[in-house]
C-alpha cells in the first residue's frame, strides 16, 4: 500500500536534525532560509498541509485555521501558546502543543542573568568601558545592589518560577511568591518560597520576577499603580512575556525613579520595542533569549517535533494543550 505521508509546514529554521526526524515521518516544508511568513503567505502555504510546527512569531488564529481545511495539528516550538487561539483549534479539532519542561532551567537561568545584570550595572558599564569613559579605579564607582540576602518576589510559580526560587537558596535571599493557586507545601519548602498576596510581593521585593504566561487576564499585570507599590530601590525582571508589563508606564517609572531598574527579555510589539527604553542606563534589555541555548533550542524544537508527529499518527501528543479537541 503506497500512503501518503502527512504533509507539514514548518514556519521558521529549525536544527538539521529536527528536519531529519520529521522527514522520517512526513512530507516537510520547511524555511531554513528563516524568512518569516506573512499572514498572507502562510494560509497559501498552510492550505495543503496536515500539520504546522510554528514559533511564537506566528499567529494561529480563526482566520488562518478557517483556510487550513486538512490540518489536524499545530505545534508550537515554545511552552507559551498565547500566538495560537486554542479555543479555535478545538473548534475545529486541531490538536494545539508546546514544549514545556525542556526550557525550565535555561530560562530560569536568563531571570537571573538579568537580575545580576541590572543589579551589578553590567551592559551599562560595559558601554561606558567600550565609549572609554574608564579612567580608573574609584571607591564610589558605578555601585549597584546586593542580590544575595535581598528579597526576591516571584509572580507566576509554575516550572519557571519554581526553577528561579531554588537558585534564590545559593545566593540566601527570602523568597516571596505570587501565584493563582498556592503551590504544595512541599514544593513551597523546596523552593524556601512564601506565599503572599501580589501587594504583599510589590511592597516587600527587592526584585520582582514576572513569569505568568500571558493572557486576558494577565495583560499589563504591572502597570503605573503597581509599580507605584513596588520599592523605590527594587528591580523589575520581565522574562516571560512582553503584555504582562505596561511599557509606557515602566519607562516613565525607570525615569522618574519609581523603581531602581529592570531587566527586560520581553516587549511589547517585539521586536519593535518601546524606542525609549534604548536611552535608559538602568534597564538591561535581552531579545527574547530566555530559552536560548543551543542544547535547549534543540530540545524544544525536537519535542515540537515529537509532539507533531505523535498527533498526526493520531495518538495522543505528549504536550496536547486542548485535550478538549479528542473527547
Ligand atoms: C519562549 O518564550 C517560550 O514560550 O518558550
């Protein structure tokens, strides 16, 4: 019997061997040119197609599901979905996946990569080292912050969260954390976390770690009021999604010392941040690094990989988001 094999979109470049694994499997299109696709251009070429292994730069939704007549499958090759509407997937019986667990510890890292930046003054010193404004040694210099016995307050205690509070035990910080539902005790003593309300964490912080995913009802989660709670003195970190911080507002609280810093992986309209966050030497701006290492961009992309093929054999994908969709 000559069957033929399932006929999938890849959107952006992915690793050889992710090509090679799907290859096994289906008829691949694939972008290793890494030309992002506009709208337009993605339903023409997603018309034909069994399954779409997509990044967080696509957009997923009625529309494009609507001109997509065969796809059973879309894999994200992220752990946060908010580019694809679920519910619409369902609808239309479209198993939806992503790819948690395997960025955990390397986006965990990256928080902390840019608490330390912002605390210890490190791209902004840099550029004054490079513009040969260092003359020499001074006991005054360019002083930051103490991150170690500082507190560290955690909005979002998922994997991520949980990832960030265990490397708080090395540096001995207190750990607050904010969370939709308190976590396990266990896991609560694990991490050394407490839980508090959002103001208790806003007012008490030395850093705040954002790491909710983003949705309705997490968009501008910090805004101008909340900042206004935080101290005078604390570091905001954005590591999880551009939305969940009004940027205006964070600009004029870096400006008018609301807060001391921020440290920032995410924007809002990435990668056309908020122009006036360039002119600030107390933020530390990343461009959506957080899982970016190369063990962990493999990791994800092959598990998207898993995740697609696995659902276009018609089994249960491992990283299905809308069980819904089979009943
Ligand atoms: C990256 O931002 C992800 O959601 O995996």
């Amino acid at each position: 019997m000559n069957e033929r094999k399932p006929r999938v979109l890849v959107t952006r470049e992915v690793f050889d061997e992710t090509l090679d694994y799907l290859r096994l499997h289906c008829e691949v299109i694939d972008n290793q040119k890494d030309q992002p696709y506009a709208p337009e251009a993605l339903a023409q070429a997603l018309a034909g197609c069994d399954g779409l292994m997509c990044a967080l730069t696509d957009r997923v939704d009625a529309a494009l599901l609507a001109r997509a007549p065969r796809l059973k499958a879309v894999a994200n090759i992220a752990v946060g979905y908010n580019n694809i509407d679920v519910p619409a997937c369902t609808a239309r019986g479209v198993m939806a996946t992503n790819t948690p667990g395997v960025l955990d510890d390397s986006t965990a890292d990256l928080a902390w990569a840019l608490m330390l930046g912002t605390a210890r003054r490190i791209t902004e010193v840099e550029r004054r080292i490079r513009a040969g404004e260092w003359t020499g040694w001074r006991l005054k210099q360019w002083l930051g912050v103490d991150v170690h016995h500082a507190t560290l307050g955690i909005v979002g205690m998922g994997r991520i969260g949980q990832a960030i509070a265990r490397r708080a035990l090395g540096f001995e910080m207190k750990v607050l954390y904010h969370n939709r539902k308190r976590i396990a005790p266990e896991l609560e003593s694990k991490c050394n976390a407490a839980y508090v309300t959002l103001d208790e964490l806003l007012a008490q912080s030395d850093f705040v770690v954002l790491q909710v995913p983003y949705s309705p009802e997490t968009h501008h989660l910090i805004g101008a009021a909340q900042l206004k709670k935080m101290k005078p003195s604390a570091i905001l970190i954005n590591s999880t999604r551009g939305g969940v911080v009004d940027d205006s507002a964070l600009v004029a609280a870096l400006k008018q010392g609301t807060i001391r810093g921020a440290g920032l992986d995410v924007y809002e309209n990435e990668p056309k941040l908020n122009p006036e966050f360039l002119g600030l030497d107390n933020v530390v701006l990343a461009p959506h690094i957080g899982s970016s290492t190369e063990a962990t961009r493999k990791a994800m992309a092959m598990l998207a990989a898993r995740n697609l093929v696995a659902a276009l054999k018609g089994e249960v994908p491992p990283n299905l988001v809308n069980p819904d969709v089979r009943r």
